[in-house]
C-alpha cells in the first residue's frame, strides 16, 4: 500500500503541471505599457510621495524619453500634414498627453481665434 502511494505522487510529480489561464478584462488586453507607464508617471509628478525618490523620477523620465521624443515628432508631423484619416479624437487625445506630460502649452481661447 506505502509503495502504492509512493508511486501515484512519484507518477503526479511528472505530470506537466497546467495552469488556468488568468481572466484578463477587455480593457487590460487593450493596454499597453507605455501609456500605463505614461499615466503613473504622471500620478507620480502630480503627488511626488516621499518615497519618490529622485533617482527613481530619473528612471522613469529615462524610460519615458524616446516614446514621448517619438510622440511630439508624431504629433507635429500629423498636425503639420492634417491627413483626412487623423480624425478629431486622435488629435485630442495625442494633444492632451503631451499637456499632461507638461511638453505642449495648452491653447488659450485668444490663440485659437
């Protein structure tokens, strides 16, 4: 019988084990690292915690430095251009992170007449 139970686990010892794959919400299959990153960076600069220590604000200003060199090139571009398929809520979305991220001054009324 002990040799019995030895041998059932030895045998379940070698079983591949499986996993049930993680529930993921439509929302985390639509994101991506670079825009969560993005939105805790500014969470961050917004609260400055004291554990936000200024080597780790380096860090992720490094991390963040070629997206956000390679969204204002973007930006500037399609605004320049003003292609027919950029529609009306890609610029305002692309116009508002780089206002949260302090790289565009927001547009005064007087600006916009």
């Amino acid at each position: 019988m002990v040799a019995e139970v030895e041998q059932s686990s030895h045998e379940k010892s070698r079983q591949p084990v499986t996993h049930a794959p993680k529930q993921q919400t439509a929302t985390a299959l639509q994101m991506h690292p670079a825009d969560v990153l993005a939105e805790l960076c500014v969470l961050l600069e917004q609260y400055a915690p004291n554990w936000y220590s200024a080597e780790l604000h380096y860090r992720v200003l490094k991390a963040t430095r070629l997206p956000t060199e390679v969204l204002v090139e973007l930006c500037a571009l399609l605004e320049d251009y003003a292609p027919t398929w950029y529609t009306e809520r890609q610029r305002t979305r692309g116009l508002d992170v780089l206002q949260t991220l302090g790289l565009l001054e927001e547009e005064t009324p007087e600006e916009s007449t």
